[in-house]
C-alpha cells in the first residue's frame, strides 16, 4: 500500500474519535453536557474524550489513570490489537470513508494468514 494514500486516509478520519466510537458501538458518555467520556482501551478505566472546537471539531481521547492518549485510530489498534495500516482501514469503513485503492495480496502472504 502506498504511503501517501495511507497517510492521507489516516489524516481523514483520526480526529473523528466521536463518530467513531458510535459507529463501532463502543462506550461514550456524558458526564454531563460539556464532558464527554469513554473507556481506556488499554486500562479500561474512565478515559476524557477532549474536544477541540475548530470548524469542524476534532477529538482525542486521554485516560487520566494509565497516562495514554489518542485519535481515533490509536483508540482502534489498542482496543482490537490492530497493526496501525489495519486500524486505518478499519476506521475508516467504520466512519463510510472511500477508500481509494485496492488491498493486494502475494500468495505467500495467504498461506501465512
């Protein structure tokens, strides 16, 4: 996979944590209408979903417990164990995001999965 395409797609989706932790049924909260919450992917703890309010928001995740941090793709390949190129993928079929080239697979790399 080529990397520009990769970063490209990454750029897209990964401050959209919210509509993604919608999309994949995983736990957001209010604490009340200025807080948002969510569990730690790597502790399980309580975790902030912080907002950045720009044109179109843009949110991050931090667990005050364990100290990590991220996007929604970091969120993606902690909690489902995920390589960073998968949790890309993954999010971003999530979230209906077109993604622009086919995924090849040699014969080796089959008889290896």
């Amino acid at each position: 996979m080529e990397n520009e395409k990769l970063f490209d797609l990454r750029f897209r989706v990964k401050h959209r944590l919210k509509e993604y932790l919608q999309a994949a049924g995983l736990r957001l909260w209010e604490s009340d209408p200025e807080n948002l919450k969510t569990s730690c992917p790597f502790c399980g703890q309580e975790a902030n979903v912080l907002t950045v309010p720009l044109e179109q928001p843009q949110y991050y995740w931090t667990c005050p417990y364990c100290k990590e941090k991220g996007d929604a793709i970091r969120y993606a390949m902690a909690f489902y164990k995920l390589t960073e190129e998968d949790a890309i993928l993954h999010v971003s079929r999530l979230l209906g995001e077109r993604i622009p080239f086919l995924l090849t697979f040699t014969a080796t790399e089959v008889m290896q999965m």
